[in-house]
C-alpha cells in the first residue's frame, strides 16, 4: 500500500508540475517576446526610424537556436549543428535577394529581458543591429535554460517585396479614426531586384483589399489616414510601385473605439506581396566556432557598412570573423552583434509565477505526509 502512495504522490507531483509550472514558463517567454518587441520599436521611433514588424519565418529561426542553447548551452551564433544565422532563416523559409540573405543576429543570457536589453543597447554592434535602417522585420526566441534564466535571440532581416506598414507606430488600439500611417522602404537593393520592387515611388491606400477607388499618390514615409466608419477591428493596405511599375501589397490592422495603447507588440504578420520571393538557393557553410563565453566580455565594436548596399558582383557565402563570432549573412556583410555576456544568472523564479509555487509546495507536502504513513 506504501509503494502505491508513494506512486500516486509522484504522478501528482508531475500533474502539478505540467498543469501549473509549464504554462507559467510559457506565458513568461510569451511576455518577454512582447516585452522585447516594444523596447525594439521604442528605440527605432525616438530616432525617427521605422518599427520592425515580427516576421514568423524569423520567429521560428530565433527560437530553434534559442532552444538549441538551452538545450546543448553551446553559446554563441554557431548552432550545435554548425549552423549560423544565415543558415537558420534558410531554413525557416525566410526571403532571399538574388545575391543572398540580409540578415543578422542577437543573442545573450540574462534572467530579464531588461538587462539583456540593456547589455544589447550599451554594446555599439548589437546596438547597431536594433537601430539598422535597412532591416524591416525582426524575430525573437525565449528559451528558459537550466541553470537559470534566459537565452534571447533576435534575428533581424529585410526581402525582397515586403515593406511593412505600421498604424500609429504598431498600436494596437486607437480611439480616433484619423490615423498615422507609418510606411517602409527597399534600402537593401534601392533600385529593386530583378522583378522585386526598388524604392517605392508612389502608393495607392485602402481600406479595402480590392483598392476599389484608391488613387495614386506619391510616396511618403508618413500618410495621414482615415480608417472605415464604425467600431471595432480596422485594416488598411498599401500598394507600394516604383519607377519602373514593380509592385507590392502590405496591410495592417487596429481596434478602433477601445483606448489607445501604443504597445508595438503585435502578433507577428502574414505581409501580402504581389510577387512572393522563392528560396531555392542550396548554402555550403564552414563554420568557425565561436569564442568560449567569458564572465566579464570585452566587446570590441566595428562599423555598420553604410546603407547604400548595391552588389557589383555575386558574394561567396564563406563566414567571417568579427570579434569572435561568425558574420550572419551574406554580401553586403551585415553587423553582427559578438558573443553576448553569459555573467552567472539567478533562476527566475518570478517567470513560473508565485502561484504555480504556492501549489508545488502544497503537492510536496502531501506527498512527504502520504510517504510517513
């Protein structure tokens, strides 16, 4: 009888664990992606930049090497596979210029999402990722390691014939129906690739995906908009066109009537294009093993490249070296962030909720009763 309480105490013990803790950890990564995309977009709009948009494709990039760290804690761009940042977004489908990828990478291990930001926004290369002004959209992986806190990885990227558009700086809620609408432009390749749309000319808005109406005007990166009559969700949708008539669709959407709430923290998009970028390309990677993570870094910065980015000639895809980590795309090179400060961390015990505790402690007393009986 002793050994079937014992048993039954150990499968509530897992009960607990799976019905409370679990879903405290997930709903804490959850928070802490939201929590990441706002300070993001906060930084770029008090410099006059455009927010990124989450992209899914990014997303799911930043998160498989997120939990590949967590899971090996082999710190660093280079994956337990060998992998690079590059390689990754490949993977997930990500869009490509005819010359490559334009993409880079952010990561480090905190118990916050505060002071991971902060060491990003302190150190010139991570800094110079966040703040880029060629890249449109961003993706963020949370994975909670063992020995305490957090891995975060931010993948930043820009494709071809996808130019986000934002209502009132990424809000989510507005009172008014007059509206700022903040639009993108192709920095990466200005005068478009191939059949991929150049730097946008003109634009038709919206409020309806047929354009029925819609007139052309020419291209601003800020529009003054009026959303449709009535409450409730509203979408709006832009048709970039460039000089030589190249083409491309984005959409955003807002609740109109409920308090206005500038969050920049949305679900990551499906961005409409009148011509979706293929990944066809097969990658040869090398990589080079990134540095042994230290106590205290020392970060040595190096330069953004401008953003005029023009190739002449078609770049090779062999992975080069700045301060200790391996570059993440291909020509032009973008900044890579280096290795990001791995100091010892406390487990956050704040992200499984005070809650989920209260409840396993109350689980492992019965279990210590049912075990002295």
């Amino acid at each position: 009888m002793t050994k079937l309480y014992m048993f039954c105490a150990r499968a509530l013990v897992l009960l607990a664990i799976v019905v409370w803790v679990l879903p405290s950890v997930a709903r804490a990564q959850s928070n802490a992606v939201a929590d990441l995309a706002a300070r993001i977009n906060r930084e770029r709009l008090a410099r006059g930049l455009a927010p990124l948009a989450l992209n899914a494709k990014l997303m799911a990039a930043a998160q498989a090497h997120a939990d590949d760290i967590a899971r090996t804690t082999q710190f660093g761009h280079t994956g337990s596979d060998g992998s690079n940042a590059t390689v990754r977004v490949a993977r997930a489908g990500y869009g490509k210029y005819s010359w490559g990828y334009r993409v880079g990478e952010n990561w480090a291990r905190y118990h916050s999402v505060a002071d991971a930001f902060a060491m990003w926004m302190e150190s010139a290369p991570h800094r110079n990722n966040i703040l880029h002004p060629v890249y449109r959209e961003v993706g963020i992986g949370v994975a909670a390691t063992s020995a305490g806190g957090f891995v975060y990885i931010l993948n930043f990227g820009a494709q071809p014939n996808v130019l986000p558009i934002f209502i009132n700086d990424a809000a989510t809620e507005t009172k008014s129906p007059e509206v700022k609408l903040t639009l993108t432009t192709e920095d990466v390749m200005a005068a478009g690739d191939g059949d991929s749309i150049g730097r946008p000319t003109q634009v038709q808005i919206s409020n309806t995906p047929d354009f029925v109406g819609a007139k052309w005007q020419e291209y601003a990166a800020s529009i003054v908009w009026t959303l449709a009559p009535g409450g409730g969700a509203k979408t709006v949708y832009v048709k970039y066109r460039d000089a030589k008539g190249r083409s491309a669709t984005a959409s955003d959407s807002i609740t109109l009537g409920a308090p206005a709430t500038a969050t920049a923290t949305k679900p990551p998009a499906t961005r409409t294009s009148t011509r979706a970028p293929i990944v066809t390309a097969t990658l040869a990677f090398t990589p080079t093993p990134s540095a042994t993570p230290t106590e205290t870094p020392t970060l040595t910065p190096t330069p953004t490249e401008t953003p005029t980015l023009a190739p002449t000639a078609t770049p090779t895809i062999a992975p080069t070296e700045s301060d200790g980590a391996v570059a993440a795309s291909h020509a032009p090179a973008p900044t890579l962030a280096p290795e990001a400060d791995t100091a010892t961390v406390k487990p956050d015990f704040a992200a499984l909720g005070f809650f989920g505790i209260s409840v396993m402690a109350m689980v492992l007393g019965i279990v210590k009763f049912l075990a002295t009986r």
